[in-house]
C-alpha cells in the first residue's frame, strides 16, 4: 500500500523535528485566530492567489492584464478572509485584539500589493496554463500529487504559482514565503521544496521548469509613507520601498538530487514514526529542538517558552490549541 507524505509535513521535519512531533503526532493547532504573524502570512498568501487567479482570467480570455483590477481583487479576498476570522474568533478578541486585527488586513493589502508591483506580471510574466480534463486551468494554488519512483511513497503538496517569462519562455515554479527576516538559511531549507515541485510538474505535465523562485515577503513595512495626501499609492517610493519588501531567491536547475534527499527525509521520519510512542510522558522522548530562526514563525512558540522556562505548558495547550482525538 502506498503511503503518504506531504511536502509541507517532510519540510516542517526538517525545519524543527519538535515542531513535527507537536503538528503532526500530537495533531496540535492553535485554537484561536490571531493577529500575529501566521495570520499575515496567510492573508498575503491568499491575496497574492487572488491577484494571479485575475490576470489568469484575462489571460484565458485574451484581454490585456490590468494590475488595477487584480489588486482590487486581491484586496477583496485579503477584506473577506480576514472578516471570516474576525467573526470566527470575536469572542477571543479584545478591542486592541481587534484593533491589532485591522491594522494587519491593511499590512497584508500592502504587501501583496507592492509584491504584485515587484513581479509586474503584465510586463513580465504570464501565468502557466495546463489542461485537466479538456478544462484550462491556470497553475496556481495548484494541487501536486505523484508515486514516487522506486518508493512505497506518494508525495503531494500546492504549488504557489507557475510562471512563465515573457522575455525568454523561461518557466519558473514560485513559492511565496512570508518572513519576518529575510535568510538565506530558508532559501536553503526551502530548495527541497521547489526542486520536488520542478520533478513533479515535469513528470504531471511533461513541463520542462528549470527555475525555481521563492519570494520572500517582509511581515512589516518600513515607517516612512508611500502613498500621496489623497491617499492614492506613491508609485516610485513603493518601488523603492518594494525592495526593502520583496527578497528574490533564484535558482536555475533542476535538482533531482534534491528529490531523493526528500524521499530519504521520508524514511527517517516514517522510521521516527514507527519509533516514537507518543503516550510516553518522558520528556527524554522529545525529538529535538530546532531553537533560532524558524521560532519566529512558529505556531507553537509559546509552547516551546513555556516549556523551556518551567511555565506551566499544559495550561497553555488547554486554553489555546485544539488536540485531534
Ligand atoms: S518554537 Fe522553535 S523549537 Fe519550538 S517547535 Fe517551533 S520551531 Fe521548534
């Protein structure tokens, strides 16, 4: 029987073993919605999904691309989702919560808005088209599935975006990446990732794609204003500003080497799995920590501070996170 392993879960492993142990084996989520950095990552993520979804549609249907409209669109979606949050998670928030909540939609709408400006799709790219089923679809947000070769395994994840250069018909796979700093240790972490998606589209679609992207996103704007006194954006400080925002990480091959390093990844993690007694209350049998970095964007942070402080963790997994039965 085949068995299962997503990108993200391999990835998560790799960032920090602990934060495997707590997401996928104890099966632990954050029970409320707040306005931290997930949530932006989130918001930016779903709004950049939106903006390309619309030039896609004039794509499709031969009409000029227009930034104007798949910036209002992206803003819509930002506005929609975060109100859904809102409501969900009303009873948890206080009015600073919420206040805290506003501010962050207004952040996301920023930053999708000067990423959209960064990559200027109608000038540079245009978004990658395949068929499913006699349908067009356009890759975004796009689900991966394939057997791996040789493996009991069958990897399946979401690609971000596949574009296509219009300068040289170059095809890039794109990851967004929301991060409170740019790093070069993440671009690293993250070449598995889009060297699995170059194999899995050439082998879903027979798509040559020799570079693989990853745009990593600032979750805070510098102070210093960019749009005019009537409130319209100031296009050349956004554009100064954009790079402050938007840190590109190119990389031109192909990597199957790559590829095989996952499925190994894969192995050992099934082998932890098959290892690891989750019922056992010693904390000896905690996989280890990955400590720096990856703890700013962790969702279990303030389980890890509480634990590594002598706080009382227990109480925080009861009253802020959902455990699977
Ligand atoms: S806070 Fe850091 S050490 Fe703790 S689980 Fe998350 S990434 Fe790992």
């Amino acid at each position: 029987m085949k068995r299962n392993l997503s990108v993200s879960q391999a990835e998560t492993f790799q960032t920090c073993s602990y934060k495997w142990q707590l997401k996928y084996q104890r099966g632990l989520s954050k029970d409320t919605v707040e306005a931290d950095a997930m949530s932006l990552g989130s918001l930016v993520h779903d709004g950049l999904a939106a903006a390309l979804f619309s030039y896609a549609d004039d794509q499709i249907n031969s009409r000029d691309m227009d930034t104007d409209i798949a910036l209002v669109d992206a803003k819509l979606e930002i506005e929609t989702l975060g109100a859904e949050q809102l409501v969900a998670s009303i009873n948890e928030l206080d009015t600073e919560k919420i206040l805290e909540f506003k501010a962050m939609l207004q952040t996301a709408i920023l930053l999708v808005r000067l990423t959209i400006e960064d990559i200027d799709i109608p000038k540079n790219y245009n978004i990658v088209l395949v068929d499913v089923e006699g349908e067009t679809v356009p890759l975004i947000e796009h689900w991966l599935e394939y057997p791996v070769e040789n493996t009991d395994f069958i990897f399946r994840g979401i690609v971000d975006a596949v574009l296509e250069d219009k300068n040289d018909g170059t095809i890039e796979v794109v990851d967004w990446k929301t991060r409170a700093k740019f790093s070069n240790d993440t671009a690293e972490q993250l070449k598995m990732q889009i060297g699995i998606y170059q194999y899995m589209l050439e082998k879903m679609y027979g798509m040559y794609v020799p570079m693989g992207t990853i745009y990593q996103i600032k979750s805070e704007l510098s102070k210093s204003p960019i749009h005019n006194a009537d409130g319209s954006l100031n296009k050349t400080r956004a554009k100064y500003q954009s790079h402050k925002v938007v840190s590109v990480i190119r990389n031109r091959e192909i990597q199957k080497r790559l590829w095989f390093n996952l499925v190994s990844h894969a192995t050992r993690i099934y082998d932890i799995t098959l290892d690891y007694d989750d019922n056992d209350d010693n904390d000896d049998n905690d996989l280890p920590r990955a400590y720096g970095m990856p703890c700013s964007w962790c969702e279990f942070r303030d389980i890890c501070y509480a634990e590594l402080h002598g706080y009382d963790a227990d109480s925080i997994i009861k009253s802020s996170y959902k455990e699977k039965e």
